[in-house]
C-alpha cells in the first residue's frame, strides 16, 4: 500500500509528440504539482512503435500509480489494458467521429469512415478508466455512453515558459487581440468574427487572426 506522503508517480504513455502543447501543458502543470512522470513514448513509425511501445512498457514493471494515455490515444490503448494493470487515464481530448462528421464534415454520418471513427471512440472510452477531455461539450459527447464520474474537463492551458504577462506601456498604441490556431468550426472562428462585428466601432481595439 501507497504511503500517504510518498510521491505520485505516472507513466506517461503512447506515440504523443512531446513537443505538442497539449502534452507539454499538462506534464508541467503535473510536476509543478510534485508529481513524478516517467514518459514511456516512441516516435517510430510503422507497426514497429507497437512492439517498441510494448517492451517499454512491460520494463517498468507496474511501478507508477496511473497510466495517462497521451494524445493520440486510439491505436495504443489496447496495449495499455493488455500489458499493465494500472488505472487507465485516457487523454481523448477531441472526439474523432465528432470532429470528423460534425465539425469538419469530411465523412456522411452512416459512411464506412465515420462508422470506424464511431468505434474508435466507443473503444477507447471502454477499455479506459477515466476519459479527460477539452471542453463541457466535448464531455457531453463522451457522456452518452458512460457515467458523469468517469470524464473530466482539462481545458487547454498555454505552457507558462512560452506565455506569460509582461510589463509594457501602451503609449499611444491601439488595444491589440490576437487569434492565432487553425479555422476549423471546432475554434470557433464564426463567433470571434461576430465579436469583431460588435466592436467594429470601438477605434482603440484592433484583431488580429493568425491561422
């Protein structure tokens, strides 16, 4: 049994890109919290990454506390139910039958496309124990299938080295706001556009959309 002051210890597991934000964010928000992490990740392509993920994974001997499957989860959280037996904590962060049908509308909702993207979030959300995600609405997908207590909201934060407050003096500068993702639906270009719609007559705000 897990001493109560001893250090919480998670395996950060998949084929996550460590540069990627979402990765990044939440890794450091984790270890400013005293929590210890031990990446377990390849970045090889072809079916090799799964035998590689594989030996990794069975050399850490069940020695952490809670597995987080890492964005991208689907191809590899089958190895994590079959090859550990810690708790699986499942990064869905978007859905992929959601963002494929209803926000991008790249497949029709019975195609043999979307039909596979439904069972990979069906998948997923089965062999996890717990399913963290972006957004309340993204939670009310993932709650059609399972109970409230097993999803949770990590809105996406910024990493603190890269964005942080600084002191300036606006002089006689304008008020910038800057926009700066992609323009897919899911980032709600159509909304920002109707805020500038609504300021279009405060002189002193200007925007900025970098996409």
């Amino acid at each position: 049994m897990r001493k109560q002051n001893s250090l919480i210890k998670i395996c950060w597991f998949g084929i996550y890109d460590k540069e990627y934000s979402r990765n990044k964010v939440l890794i450091s928000g984790l270890q400013t919290q005293g929590v210890k992490v031990i990446e377990c990740n390849t970045r090889e392509l072809g079916v090799k990454k799964y035998w590689t993920l594989i030996k990794k994974l069975r050399s850490l001997k069940n020695e952490y506390d809670v597995l987080f499957c890492a964005f991208p989860v689907y191809s590899v959280i089958l190895i994590a139910k079959i090859f550990q037996r810690r708790p699986i904590v499942a990064d869905a962060f978007t859905p992929k039958f959601d963002s494929a049908v209803n926000d991008r509308k790249t497949h029709k909702w019975y195609s043999p496309g979307a039909l596979m993207f439904l069972f990979f979030d069906w998948f997923m959300m089965k062999f996890s124990d717990l399913i963290i995600t972006d957004t309340q609405e993204h939670k009310n997908y993932w709650l059609r299938w399972c109970k409230e207590e097993k999803v949770q909201v990590i809105p996406v934060g910024v990493h603190t080295d890269e964005f942080f407050p600084i002191d300036t003096k606006r002089g006689d500068r304008k008020f910038l706001v800057q926009f700066h993702g992609s323009y897919i639906p899911l980032q709600g270009v159509d909304r920002l556009v109707d805020a500038v719609e609504m300021l279009k007559d405060e002189k002193e705000i200007r925007f900025r959309f970098i996409g």
